[in-house]
C-alpha cells in the first residue's frame, strides 16, 4: 500500500481493538497504509472479515480475532494469536468502546453501568495488561488509549461513560510511569463529537433526528463541525511514530476546541 505520511511504522506491528467499524476501522486502515501489519480484534465477526478482505486487497497486511475485551481470556487468547501470525506488537490502540443511554444517576441501572465499565475501562486495562510483554519484547513500543473529551470534564447524564473515560486517563498516567522506562511510551486521544455510527446512536437515544443531533453536538465545538475519523487517526498515528518520540503521559483532544469553550467563562 502506499506509505501514509507516518515515517517508522513501515514493519511495524500493531494492534487495534474496536477495529471493525467506526474509528477503529479507519486507524487500522491509516496503520496499514502506513506499512504496518494489523492485528484487528472486535467481537464482530463479520465486519472483522470486510475489513480484513479490504486491506488485503490493498496490499496490506491484517489478520482479525474475534475477542470481547471485557473478557480477559479473550483478549489474552487473541493477542497470542495475533504474536503467532504476525510477530510482537510494537503499536497498540486501545479504542473499543461503548456509549450507554443517558440516565441521571439515580435512574441508572447497575448492570449498564457494569456493562460500559467491562468494555471502556476494563477493555482497556485488558488490552495494556496483554500488549506489555510483547512491547518489550519488540524492543520499544507505544500503547495509545482512546479516551474522549469526556475523560477531561463531565456534565449530567451519562455518568459510567464519563467515569469509564475519566479512568482511561488515570490509568494511562499510571501506564506512562510504570513503562516509560522501557522505552514504551503511553497516551491517550480525547476526541469531541466525531462523525461515526455512533452520532446516529446518540441522536437515537435523544429522540432527534441525525442533523439535528449533529447540530446540537457541534455547537459544543470552537471549530462548528463534526471531528472526521481521519482527525483522530492522525492523532493516532503521531502517537504511535517515533515522530512523538519524547511524548508520554499525555490525553491529547482532538476536539474542535470543545474543551476551550466548556472551560470558558
């Protein structure tokens, strides 16, 4: 495939969890356009295969295990798989996530908020826990969380989305120190509304219809737009070259200026 502007990932090996839509599908996509091989975990089969069968037929190279990060056993299983097909990681993007309705505390069902917090905060330590001994056996390795700018505020509503968030941030800081040693730098993306299925989700949820819910979120941003996945890609994939190569401990947004506006008086 094409080299995608992103130099020292040519060879690279690298995972990504979420992988078979939405952003996930996309960073595996910029990852593999970029010379890595992509090991793409989801629990969804099928759109693991499309996937694959795309960047096969590219030219790249990937390989999917179908595997439920909220399930150790899963994702231990397959980060042995993907070892066994296509070497040590090197990259890893920890993105599989989970939005709930918008329930007010009181209103919340336990089982949902253990459901969001097995998949966007366990998911993620999971996913860590598992790429470690490979990163080091790579030699030097980045691990990228995806978080979201819900990781770096709150609001009503939505309480384990933004706890689940909030704790991907504390757990990469924590990541960052215990590994910075090793040469294994670890970060987090933070990114606003981003036009995904998961818009149409949202919009669902609120009783809007999509470009009515689109224009209620990008009101939140500086820059009035929704973020594209290629804009958090390109956050990705800085994070994972050797381009940030002094970069760690860091919860990047990718957020149209979302935070700067929530924070302003």
């Amino acid at each position: 495939m094409p080299n995608g502007g992103t130099p020292g990932l040519a060879g690279a090996v690298a995972w990504v969890t979420g992988a078979a839509s939405g952003m996930g599908a996309r960073h595996v996509e910029r990852l593999a356009a970029a010379g890595a091989s992509v090991g793409c975990i989801d629990r969804d089969e099928d759109g693991l295969n499309v996937l694959v069968d795309r960047i096969k037929g590219n030219g790249g190279t990937a390989e999917g295990v179908v595997a439920d990060v909220s399930h150790w056993s899963d994702v231990s299983a397959a980060a042995a798989a993907l070892k066994r097909a296509l070497g040590p990681a090197r990259v890893v993007v920890a993105n599989a996530g989970i939005v709930p309705s918008g329930d007010f505390v009181e209103h919340l069902d336990p089982s949902e908020w253990e459901r969001v917090l097995a998949v966007n905060l366990s998911g993620v330590f999971h996913t860590a826990k598992a790429a470690i001994p490979q990163l080091r056996e790579a030699g030097s390795g980045s691990l990228v969380l995806i978080s979201s700018t819900a990781g770096l505020g709150a609001g009503p509503g939505y309480a384990a989305y933004y706890s689940s968030k909030h704790g991907v941030i504390g757990l990469m800081r924590t990541l960052a120190n215990e590994l910075a040693g090793e040469e294994i730098r670890v970060n987090a993306v933070c990114p606003g509304w981003v036009d995904t299925p998961m818009v149409d989700e949202q919009a669902a949820d609120l009783g809007l219809s999509r470009d009515a819910a689109a224009k209620l979120f990008t009101a939140d941003h500086l820059i009035q737009r929704l973020v594209t996945p290629d804009e958090v890609s390109d956050a990705v994939l800085w994070l994972a070259s050797p381009q940030s190569s002094m970069v760690t401990g860091v919860a990047l947004p990718v957020d149209g200026g979302l935070l700067a506006r929530t924070f302003t008086a």
